[in-house]
C-alpha cells in the first residue's frame, strides 16, 4: 500500500506541474492581450544545480509583446509580470527571464 501511495502522490504532483507553461500563457493572454509571447521552458538547462527537482518547470525564458507596456520602464514592466505570476512563484516556479516590447520597440529588434 506504501508504494501505491507513492505512486499517487508523484503521478498528482506531476499533473498538477506539468501544466505551469499552459497555466503561464494563459495568464499572459489575459493580462497582456499581447500581439505576439513566447513561454520557453529551460528549466532542464538547470539539471545538476542545487535543487534542481526532475520533471518540475521551474525555469521559463518569457517574451511578451503587448501595448500594456507602453510608458512602463523595464523594472515597473518586470514587476507587472512578476505579479501576474505570484502563485507560480509559491508553487516550485525559480527563475524567469522576462523581455517585454511594446509593438514598436519590437519592430526595432
């Protein structure tokens, strides 16, 4: 019974954490109404870091295109994203790199 238990505990965990990339753009579609994102999962990239947990994403490489960032300096822009993702951050999410453009400055890139 031990062991079934186990089992269920890892396989429910899984589900739920697997999902945090799906749960990530859905945040973004409705915070951001952005005309183009990207949510990259690079959290195997950290694989022999201290606490690096097997098939956990916890590391994202996020770009958001939105004009809800129009007169925003990078560090408020940060801070609106980094809110957006409060409950991730509480639940095993470690590390995201966020880049975020208006449409114009993304025309220039």
């Amino acid at each position: 019974m031990q062991g079934r238990n186990r089992f269920f505990k890892n396989f429910c965990s899984k589900e739920i954490v697997l999902k945090r990339k799906i749960k990530i753009e859905n945040l973004i579609l409705k915070n951001y109404k952005p005309e183009f994102f990207s949510v990259l999962d690079v959290s195997e990239q950290h694989r022999g870091h201290q606490n690096f947990k097997e098939d956990i994403e916890s590391h994202f490489e996020i770009i958001i295109v939105s004009e809800k960032f129009k007169n925003l300096n990078r560090i408020d822009r940060h801070r609106m994203v980094h809110q957006s993702l409060k409950e991730e951050f509480l639940t095993d999410l470690h590390s995201v790199i966020i880049k975020t453009y208006t449409i114009q400055e993304y025309k220039k890139t």
